[in-house]
C-alpha cells in the first residue's frame, strides 16, 4: 500500500519547482535598452599609430525619441567614430571608455575591412569575432576598396533610416542582379576550413559619380567594380558590386560586376539577373532576358590521362523583357536562334573567367572541390589532395542549357514598317 507524501514532502517539492524556475529565466546576464549601444556595423582597417583602426556606426536614440515626441529631424539617425588599438577587443574596451553605454554587437549587420588590411590576411580577425557570443555569424562580410572608415562615414543610405536595414537588403540586392556574392563570415570560415576552395567576399565601395573612368561596355558585360558606376544623380554614395577574391586568407584579386555574375553561375549560388545579349540576327541591336537557375548546376569528373575533366551544364529559364529590333522571337522555332546565340555567348564567357582564375592563380572560386570530394574514401586522401594543382591543369568545359519559357505580356512585338 502506498503512502501519501506528507505536507512537508509536497512544501519541499514546491519551493524546488519555483526555485528552479526562476534559475532558468536566463536573465542574469540581461540588459536594459537603454543601457547598450546598438552597434550597426564596424569597420576594420591599418591603423597609422596601432595595428588597426576600428570604425562603428551606432544608432542613436535620441534620433528615434525625438522622431516619436513630434521634434525629429534635429538628429542623425546613426553616429560614426573610429578608434586605434592593438587588437579588435582592445579597441572595443576603448570605445567604452567615452560612452555611456556598452557596445551591443547583438545587432551588427555587416564587418567590412579596407582592402590594405584584406590583402594581409582576414582569419585573425574573423577568429576573433566569431569567439564572441554576441557576433551574428550571418552579419555581411564586405571588402571595400580603399578604407572602412572613409566607406561608412560617406556612405549615407537615402531611403533607409538605418545602414543596418541597407546592408540585410544588399543581401538581397545579390540574389536580384547577381552582381556581386551574397556573403557572411560564417561562409568565408568555413571555405577557409574547407582546405581547397578559394574564399570570395562581396566589394564595396564610395562611388565616383560622373567622375568615374568611362569603360566600353559589351552585351552580357558589367565592367566596374565598387565605385566605379558611371552614376550621376544616385540616391546613395555607397555601390556594391564586384568580388574580392582570396587565396586562403589573404585578398589576392577582384572580379568585376558580370564576372561575379559568371561565377555564381558556375558555383550553383545564382538566383536571378537581366541579360542583354546582342541580337543574333540584327546588328546593332540586342534582346534583353530575365533568367534565374532553373536547377542545381550537373558537375561531371573524368580522368584523361594525367588530367582531370570537369564537365559542368548549368540550367537556366526565364522570358523576354525587350526585343529592340521587333523580330517575333516568341516564335518557338526562332525562339531557339535566341536560346542558342545566348548559350554561346554565355560559354565564352565562363571560359574567360576560368583562364583568368589559372593566369593570375586565384585557385577554384567556384567550388569544384565540393563536388570531387566525393570521389574520395576518406579525410586523410582529402587533406593529401593537391587540388590546386588539379584545377589548374583541368580541362574544364561549360556547357549552358538556357530556356525561355515566356514572353512577357506581349505574344508578339508590333512595329510600324516605313
């Protein structure tokens, strides 16, 4: 027979269940808002009296008070400073010490070094971020052309209030134009851990305006790189566009706006982008296509003698935006002269690009390796692998399977003959 748990049994049992819950609120360590200062995005450059210079851009509250009290507009939304030390947390120590409040990176949206710093080696100063529990490891990873600093006290978002909510839309601008690579220091970690492939970063940069180089620009070509648009009446100072590539840590080269494009094509992370190609059949004229991936690129290895044969075949579907010579290419028998021209067009291309990677070694930015590893048995082959050996002498062939599945609202372009 069971005995029924005395009073003083059922009183103990309660105190350690509310005891117990209160233990797990985890608000120990919880702060106020009013007692952090909200870092929105730091900056990492050479210093010129310490190693580095440090540069954050930190919301302002009285801004947003004064906005919600009717007196706004005396206030700028976010405040820029910059500081020297030895080390990342050094310098953060030192920003403490003329503030009220602590530095939060509970909400940074992007770490961007200058490109001097990035050229000597990022993976001390990613180590130290991600130790930190507060670091986001999805926060943007920009390399700007020229210094951190000059980028975020220059660069003044016009139609956001914050460079916060600019930065998580710019990931998205990536997925949109292709432009330039959607990345985070999570990815370059763990490219870098990944032992073959060679990392990549998005560029940014101060543009130029009117005062930039006036380059030529082809069908299917975006010849600039961060703050080289020809721009003239933009809403915003800053550009994003271009790739920096590294060679293990260290920044060794660049890729301009169509090449980024080209190597997200080829690595499988494309989403969506407007082509204009030549037009196949008129002079002088061109067609204008939105294509997104239409599935996962096919990746083929085969062994010619000594080398290796990497043959890829990338899929992509989309329809017309603009036919400028009138030419009734909805027609599914002329429809094919447009998916071919631009197949071709597209393949020549992604050759240029991957003797560009062999001439100037920037090793494979498009993460073949990822796909060959699994012709391996085990880890020790894998770290024994002199894949950059491999890649360069490779024959790699690019195949594109491009279909235009509509035409927009137009069936058939109307032109008035003379």
């Amino acid at each position: 027979m069971m005995r029924k748990p005395t009073k003083f049994f059922l009183l103990a049992k309660t105190v350690i269940l509310i005891m117990a819950a209160s233990l797990c609120t985890g608000c120990f360590g919880g702060r106020e808002t009013d007692e952090v200062a909200i870092i929105l995005a730091v900056g990492i450059d050479k210093g010129k009296t310490a190693p580095l210079e440090v540069t954050v851009t930190v919301a302002n509250p009285k801004a947003f008070a004064a906005g919600e009290s009717g007196g706004g507009g005396q206030e700028d939304p976010f405040l820029t400073a910059s500081v020297e030390g030895p080390s990342i947390w050094e310098c953060y120590l030192l920003f403490n010490s003329f503030g009220a409040r602590e530095m939060s990176f509970q909400h940074t949206r992007a770490f961007i070094f200058g490109e001097e710093i990035a050229r000597e080696g990022l993976l001390k100063y990613i180590n130290a971020l991600l130790r930190y529990r507060e670091v986001r490891r999805n926060s943007s990873l920009f390399v700007c052309q020229g210094t951190a600093k000059e980028f975020m006290q220059k660069n003044k978002p016009r139609l956001e209030a914050s460079p916060a909510k600019q930065y998580e839309f710019m990931q998205r601008m990536s997925q949109i134009t292709g432009l330039f690579p959607d990345s985070d220091i999570h990815r370059f970690y763990i490219t870098l851990k990944s032992l073959h492939s060679s990392p990549t970063a998005a560029l940014v940069g101060i543009t130029r305006g009117e005062k930039a180089e006036e380059k030529t620009v082809q069908p299917l070509r975006v010849p600039y790189y961060a703050g080289e648009v020809p721009q003239a009446g933009g809403k915003s100072n800053a550009e994003f566009i271009g790739t920096a590539v590294f060679r293990k840590d260290k920044m060794i080269g660049k890729l301009t706006g169509d090449e980024s494009r080209t190597m997200l094509l080829l690595s499988g992370h494309f989403d969506l982008s407007t082509f204009t190609l030549e037009d196949p059949q008129h002079k002088n004229n061109v067609i204008t296509l939105r294509l997104r991936q239409g599935k996962k690129p096919d990746i083929e290895f085969k062994r010619q003698g000594d080398k290796l044969l990497i043959h890829e075949k990338i899929y992509l579907e989309g329809e017309f935006w603009y036919i400028q010579s009138g030419e009734n290419y909805e027609d599914p028998k002329k429809k094919k002269i447009v998916e071919e021209a631009f197949d071709r067009q597209m393949e020549q291309l992604a050759r240029q690009l991957v003797n560009k990677t062999k001439e100037k070694d920037y090793g494979d930015i498009f993460g073949f390796d990822r796909y060959y590893r699994k012709q391996l048995s085990s880890w020790e082959e894998w770290e024994k692998l002199p894949w950059k050996e491999i890649y360069d002498q490779a024959d790699i062939v690019i195949d594109f399977n491009t279909n235009i599945r509509r035409t927009g609202l137009m069936r058939k372009e109307s032109l008035t003959k003379e």
